[in-house]
C-alpha cells in the first residue's frame, strides 16, 4: 500500500498503517510530534505501537534539531543475520543442544562476559576502528565514564525483552543465523543522562510533552549528545559483530565436520539517527522502531519468537525518508500479554521452534504482536523481499 495522509498539530502525517488501527495513544503520540517546530517531515510504519515520548514505528525528519527520548534508551538497537552453508539436513532432530552452546558462549538477561571479549581473537569479528572506539570512551559524559568496566564486560552480550539470537531456516532450507540487540547498559545511561537534560532548557519548557524535549543546532548541549550518541550507535554495531562472531564460533565447533562457510553479515540499526538530505535541506533522521530502506539497502524485519523474519531489500521511497518497519510491532503491551496468555499458550505458538516456553517469557509470545504477514503487506512500496525465514531455534534472556 503507499501511504495513508493524516491531519497532524503541526504538519501532515505520513502513514504506512491503517489508521483505523492504532491505538488512540500512538495517534496522539504522533500528533505531538508533529507540533515540533524543527520537524520537517513524520513517516509512520506500518509496525506502529505506542512508545515513552515519541511512538515506536516513526521516523522523525529534523531540520537543526534532535530528540534524545525519540531515539529511545536502547541507543543503535539492531539486528544481524547472515546466511551459512549448512542446510536443515545438517540439523539434528534434538536442537536443545546447540540452544545451550549458544547460551553458554553469548551471556544473556543481565549477564556479562567474566574477561572483555577482544575481535583480534574471534574470527571472523571485525576489528576495523576498535582501538580508535574505545580511546573516545573518554570523551563521553562524566556522568557515565564510571560504567567503563561493566560497559566493556557487556559487549558481546544479548540483554533481555524483545532481544533474542536465532537459527533459522529459509524456503530454500538454507540456515541462516540471526540476532538482536544493541548498546546495552551504557547506551541505555547515556540517554538517561542526555534526556535529562534536554527537558531542562528553557526552549523547551513550553512542549505539549516534555518527553520530546530536544536539542537545537550549534549549542553545547547539542554538541554532547551527538558525540555520546554516535559512540552508543557504534558500540552497539561492535556488540552484534562481536556476537555473530561467537555465534559463528559455535556453528564451527557444532558441526565440524560440515565446515560450515558464511555469507557477508547483514546489519541494520532500527533505533538511531542518520545525517540525510530531502528535499534539498539536510536532516537529522530520527529512526525509532524503522530501518533504513534506501534503493539497495539490505535490511532485517523479525515478526516474533515463533513466526518468522525477513530479510529486505530498500526500494528507497523518499515519502517514508527511505525507511521500513523495524518488525512486526507489538499489538498489546506486556503487562497485557502476561495476563492474556498462559505457558501452555506459548507452547502451542512456539511449536516447532527449540526456545524457552515459561513464564518468564510470556510477554514475548507471538499472540502479544501485529501479524508480519500483514505489516509486509502494508510496506511493498518500501521494501521488496530478499529471503523469508523461519525460527529453528530461539534464545531469549
């Protein structure tokens, strides 16, 4: 479908989604942000759900101006996926084995690796900028440098929530591995910090909602975030790449005797900001729960734990600044999930795929989100799909 036009406080609002669909939240959300006077243009995808300050499935244009709580506390959240050269006739029928190898090697939940992991060692991580990375750790805000040990011994680590590392397998039976996270505990505090803040300036102190306090062009304060938010995004980039790499590891070692090939990594992020131009003006591109889709772009969509991803490729719609969906999006919250759906309802919608099924992870279940299949229908103007997977196997933290 192209997109639905609606009225905005400020500007029109592109929409990718029924908006007879979204909940009277999200579409408030997103008339708030369109009152922003920076704001040069909103798209909506079709993912689309309510968020803290600024709606997940938006993608926020802004003309010498960003907002921290619009890019989210999970800074350079992403996803990665690369295709091996295993088929499903090199798959055991009992896959609980290699969902506890990859437990073991990639540290979940609030876990973190005893020893930071360095790439030089791991093969086939990238070692390109680490050095250079880590030597601006120090020009990060004072407030945060103290979290250096802890911010080195989570990288390469999964987190909890939506966060996951999955085998899969695609129509052709190729396996595909594939995973999501993003800049952790330090990325999370260094948007705290930021957020707080932006809601303290004077510019901002007269919003229709303070979550969408930002910071303008050529300010001290601007300044700061920009250098802090650009490192997150980057460490969450080595957090992916260095757990690919352990991922890898472990398909080498589980099936030796295969000698298990891979393809170039893909990797995308879906909550960060870009420097683009539109319509001859450049931009600040705030991506929150969307992924870049310009013409060529390779790109991740996941729908959930039991239902399968996609991988895209960006037909580079400039109505939508060259964006998709980040995944299938949520259709109710968690709290609704957990008092929704039992254990024995996550059994039945995760059949078929080697995960956890208690209840810690109820709120994860398939029934808790909007149907990928549609949400790809409702986005054939922006992406054309490359490859359809689906889960073997799923760790969650």
């Amino acid at each position: 479908m192209s997109y639905t036009e609606i009225p905005g406080a400020g500007i029109p609002i592109r929409m990718w989604a029924d908006p007879a669909t979204v909940e009277s939240q999200a579409l408030q959300q997103l008339r708030n942000i369109s009152s922003l006077p920076w704001l040069h243009g909103l798209a909506v995808m079709p993912d689309v759900h309510l968020g803290k300050g600024a709606t997940v499935g938006s993608v926020i244009a802004m003309k010498d101006a960003v907002c921290p709580a619009a890019v989210g506390v999970d800074i350079g959240c992403g996803m990665s996926a690369v295709r091996t050269s295993l088929t499903a006739k090199d798959l055991p029928d009992d896959l609980s084995r290699l969902r506890s190898r990859i437990e073991r090697a990639i540290p979940v939940g609030r876990g973190l690796h005893a020893d930071p992991v360095d790439p030089h060692t791991l093969q086939g991580a990238p070692t390109a900028g680490w050095d250079d990375f880590w030597q601006r750790f120090d020009g990060i805000a004072p407030e945060v440098k103290w979290r250096r040990e802890r911010a080195a011994q989570q990288m390469g680590t999964l987190g909890s929530g939506n966060h996951f590392t999955e085998v899969c397998l695609d129509t052709s039976g190729s396996v595909w591995l594939m995973l999501h996270s993003g800049s952790r505990n330090i990325g999370k505090e260094l948007a705290d910090h930021h957020m707080g803040v932006a809601r303290s300036l004077p510019h901002n102190q007269g919003l229709v909602d303070r979550d969408l306090a930002v910071f303008v062009a050529d300010t001290p304060q601007m300044a700061a975030y920009r250098q802090d938010l650009f490192w997150a995004q980057e460490y969450a980039r080595h957090n992916r790449a260095i757990m690919m790499a352990l991922l890898q590891d472990v398909m080498r070692r589980e099936f030796a005797r295969a000698k298990v090939a891979f393809d170039e990594v893909i990797s995308c992020h879906h909550n960060y900001v870009a420097e683009e131009r539109y319509d001859g003006v450049d931009l600040l591109v705030t991506r929150k729960g969307a992924i870049r889709a310009g013409t060529g772009d390779l790109g991740i969509i996941p729908g959930s734990m039991g239902t399968g991803s996609y991988i895209v490729r960006g037909l580079g719609n400039e109505a939508a600044f060259n964006s998709a969906s980040h995944g299938a999006g949520r259709k109710m919250s968690r709290g609704a999930a957990k008092k929704r759906f039992t254990t024995k309802d996550l059994e039945e919608q995760t059949r078929g795929v080697e995960c956890r099924k208690d209840s810690g992870v109820v709120d994860e279940i398939p029934g808790a989100y909007k149907s990928i299949e549609k949400v790809m229908a409702q986005q054939k103007d922006l992406v054309e799909v490359v490859a359809h997977l689906k889960q073997v196997v799923c760790v969650k933290g």
